[in-house]
C-alpha cells in the first residue's frame, strides 16, 4: 500500500468522519448531499479553526456524497454506490494555497480483493477505497502532485 501525505491523510478523515453530522448543521445540503463553504464551518464550529487548526479555516471547501454514503453512515449497511468527494480549494486571498481533490469509494472490507477495488488506489478505514488524491501545494513554489490515481 502506498503511503499518503499527512495534509491529505488528515483532510481525509477529518471530512470523511463529519459528514453529514457537523457540515449538515452549518450549509450542507441533505438533499443534494452536499456540503459548500469555508472549512471554518465544517466541523460544525464557526471559530476561524478547521478542526482546531487556523491555517486551514479560510479555505473554501466542497464536498458531495451519495446517497448510499449517507445511507452507510446512518445505518452501518454500505455498498459499491457509496461514495464520496471533497474538492478543497485554499488559491484565495487568505486561504492556506493547497488545492486538493479527493475521491473516496466505499470496497468493503476485502479490500483489494473485492470486486469493486480500482487499480492504483490506496485502502482506507478498512473498508473503503481513495481512488484519486492530487492537488496543489504553494508556497513556495507552486507544485502539482499526483498521489493516488486508480484507473
């Protein structure tokens, strides 16, 4: 298994956790299973902190899950609809300079061994799959980074 950067393995679980339970309170859409807004208010506290950390909170963050993932979340029972995205965007006067897009399916716990398992991704949780994390990095010099690209 690869290993992910900790920026990307943080933001992974950090979102992937709270959604719909904080984000939903804040501006989430239920509905439309999605989440737009600073990454201040998406841990459910508006206190100029994502999740206690100030350099992430003026971020803009977007994230969209399916139906199954909030299926999955309230009731335990996932399957392969379940999925989930987050497009974080820090390019933004006073935002942080990341861009980052991560993409998480749901595999279940065989892993690479199931059938819905993407060439190239990386386990996550132990039943789910990141199939594409790449973003940007600045400063101090703008950098593009692939770190998980399935096909």
């Amino acid at each position: 298994m690869r290993r992910l950067s900790l920026f990307v393995f943080l933001l992974a679980i950090a979102v992937a956790l709270v959604v719909p339970a904080a984000a939903l309170a804040m501006n989430a859409n239920v509905t439309d299973h999605i989440f737009v807004g600073p990454a201040d208010l998406y841990d459910g506290v508006a206190d100029g902190m994502f999740f206690g950390d100030a350099h992430w909170a003026n971020d803009l963050l977007q994230v969209r899950w399916s139906k199954a993932y909030a299926l999955g979340l309230t009731t335990g029972v996932w399957g392969p609809d379940a999925w989930f995205t987050n497009m974080w965007n820090g390019r933004l006067p006073g935002g942080s300079g990341w861009n980052w897009h991560t993409k998480i399916i749901w595999v279940g716990t065989d892993l690479e061994a199931s059938p819905y398992w993407v060439s190239g991704g990386v386990a996550y949780k132990g039943q789910f799959e990141i199939v594409t994390s790449q973003g940007t990095m600045d400063p101090p010099v703008l950098t593009h980074i692939w770190e998980v690209k399935a096909r």
